[in-house]
C-alpha cells in the first residue's frame, strides 16, 4: 500500500447521522477520478527525466523553466488548500461504506445518488459526540462544489503507477495554462503498436464512471486497473512490438 498520510482508513469506525438517529459506518472506498494531473496536483521532481521514456525531451513551460515531459518519480498531491493548489478540480467522486448493524452497503456519489442508499459524507464524524454535535467532519465542502478530506493526500507517482505506465505531457496547455499530464501506455491492436490513454472499466464498485477516467482508490492508495489492460500493455513501443506479431496469410503453394 502506497504511504500517503491520510488519517483516514477501513478499519476504523466511523458515525454519521441518518433520520436523526447516529449509526456506526466503516468506509470500503473513496474513490477520485482523475482524468489527468496538472501543476495543482503535483510536485514536480524536476530531474524526473529518463532517456528511455522521455523522447520528445523536457517541455518548455516560461521563461527558462523546463518540465520533465514524462513523470514517474514526482509526486501527485491531492485536496491541498495551500497556494494555488486549492483551486484543483479533482475532488472525491464515490465514496462506499457499511453501515450499522448489519453492514448495509451504502454509496455515496457526486451526482445521481438514491435517497434510500446513500448517506451525507460532510456529516461523517470520528466520534459519537461530534456526530451530534456536527463538529470535526471527517470530509469538508471545497470551494462550495468538491468533497475533500480535511488534510492533503501526497503519494509518490512510481508507488502507484504500473511500470507498463507513464504519466505523459499532453503538449498542450489546458484553459487555466497549466501543464497537463495524462496516464499513457502502450497497446497492440493486431498489427502495430500503439500509444493511448489509459482508462478503466465502467461500473467500477457500483460507481458508473461515463468517462471512464482512470479511477484512484484513496483508502488503498491505487488506481483501479482493468487486469486485462494491466496484461496487455507496455511501457515502450519496442516492448510491444517484441512480445506481439503481426498475422500474415499467405498462399499455400506460393
């Protein structure tokens, strides 16, 4: 499990109010899509730089500032109210917990959630008299619009990616003109290697993904893979092309 100093795990107890009555919960997952990372999300090790994996060279970002245009050694750093970091758009999606006595799973997610199986998250609490009190939520409301816990999650990017995987510059920046890293890999789609994103599975633990943006566990600290993609994929085009083949047919009495 990657170290990320979050405070909070499955194995500890939990209270939140329902129809005015506390119940115990444990969480199951705290699920965060990610689509990509920019420089609100990371922490930039600035000589994350490997031959091997960085061919188009560093990214000229200003002035005299250059960015490694592949990462593995960087850290990302999540739900940081510090600087510039608070106005990060990734905030908790999903979050899954049992709930007392009998262990009924419930799931709380950004939109679509049914009344009947769900829960509030900004009022979940670590003891019983803080749930009533509704003092020392265990998750705030960010900006007015994101879930987050109440301190910074960091974890190392090579703990938590695949080595089939890089995090790539995508060359261009988004509209805030940031620096944009997405999770790539390599395929073979029966003749040719190819490059492209990374994505996961739809209705992945209950919670239906429409992007399918890779889908980071926050309570066991990783990404949420298909295991056939994890099969399937290479960290480099050589790589690919020396564990695949192309198919060739040819006349039987040529």
């Amino acid at each position: 499990m990657a170290t990320t100093g979050l405070n909070i795990n499955k194995t500890d107890v939990y209270y939140t109010l329902i129809n005015n009555e506390v119940y115990a919960l444990r969480f199951k997952a705290i699920l965060a899509d990610i689509p990509s990372l920019t420089e609100r999300e990371l922490c930039i090790v600035k000589n994350d730089i490997n031959d091997d994996i960085n061919r188009m060279g560093p990214v000229i970002l200003r002035g005299n500032n250059t960015f490694p245009n592949c990462l593995k050694k960087s850290k990302m750093v999540l739900f940081d109210k510090q600087t510039d970091r608070k106005y990060s758009k990734i905030g908790i999606n999903c979050v899954i917990a049992e709930i007392a006595p009998l262990g009924e799973e419930r799931v709380w997610k950004k939109w679509g959630n049914d009344s009947k199986k769900s829960f509030n998250p900004y009022h979940i609490h670590r003891t019983i008299e803080d749930c009533v009190g509704d003092v020392n939520p265990v998750f705030i409301r960010h900006r007015n619009e994101y879930l987050w816990p109440t301190q910074a999650y960091a974890v190392s990017l090579d703990e938590i990616t695949p080595d089939q995987f890089v995090w790539e510059n995508t060359g261009t920046p988004n509209i805030y003109g940031l620096l944009v890293w997405r999770l790539k890999t390599w395929t073979w789609d029966g003749y040719r290697a190819c490059k492209g994103n990374v994505y996961t599975v739809n209705n992945r633990m209950g919670y239906h993904n429409s992007y399918n943006y890779p889908l980071f566990d926050l309570l066991d600290g990783k990404f949420l893979f298909d295991e056939d993609l994890l099969e399937h994929s290479y960290s480099t085009m050589e790589e690919c092309h020396k564990y695949n083949s192309i198919a060739v047919h040819l006349f039987i009495n040529q």
